[in-house]
C-alpha cells in the first residue's frame, strides 16, 4: 500500500500531464500509459473515492469573469476535452480489465455530455 503522500504526488503528476499547459491533447499513447497507472494504483488500493475526487479536481475553478466561449475561456474548454479524452481512456482500461465496475460507471456518467464534467465546463457550473 502507498502513503497518503505518495498517492499525492502520483496523482498530481498524473494531473500535470492530463491538464498542464503545453498538452498535447491528441497524445493517445499518453493517455493510455496513465490510465494504466490509475488502474495499478486502485489493484493496490487506493480507494474509488480518492480517484474519484482526484478526477473532480482535475479541472480547475473557472475564473470569475470568464464567460463562455470567449478566448478567455478557450483554456477551459481544452481542458475539459484533455480530461475527457483521458477519462475515455481509463473507462476502457478499467473495462478490458473488467475491474472496478462501479467506478467506470461513475466514470461514463461523469464525462457524458449530461455529466459533471460537461456541466463545469460548459454552463460554469462548479457543484
């Protein structure tokens, strides 16, 4: 089993290649390589809800001010599209694994266009 603090800085690694500035959001391989890794650290034991909020926090609060579809927004929309490319990709990790059914359920509902993520990113709702 990891520490808190080691879970802490993979997960936050994690984050920085998902929704750092300079992504490159077409990067499959990459994608893939870190689904992987959520999935080894959940067969280790990290729980569903450490990943779960993980991936809540994963997009940042939109700046007050910011409106929609404006270039100021813009950055939010990239990493809204990032993280659901990513999330997409744990989904079927998770899947071919046939690991953790709950959690890719959460996933799919999460990054549905009705979903959480599309609801942060689109309509500037943070709940």
């Amino acid at each position: 089993m990891f520490s808190e603090k080691h879970v802490s800085r993979v997960l936050e690694s994690i984050k920085c290649n998902i929704v750092g500035k300079g992504r490159f959001a077409a990067d499959d391989w990459a994608d893939m390589n870190l689904a992987e890794i959520i999935s080894v650290l959940l067969v280790k034991g990290i729980s569903e809800d450490t990943i779960k909020e993980w991936i809540e926090n994963l997009l940042p609060p939109i700046e007050v001010g910011v409106r929609k579809y404006t270039d100021a927004h813009y950055p939010y929309i990239q990493m809204g599209s990032d993280i659901q490319h990513f999330l997409m990709h744990l989904y079927f990790d998770l899947k071919k694994k046939s690991i953790h059914d709950e959690l890719r359920e959460w996933i799919f509902e999460y990054s549905s266009k009705q979903g959480k993520l599309w609801k942060k990113v689109y309509l500037h709702n943070q709940a």
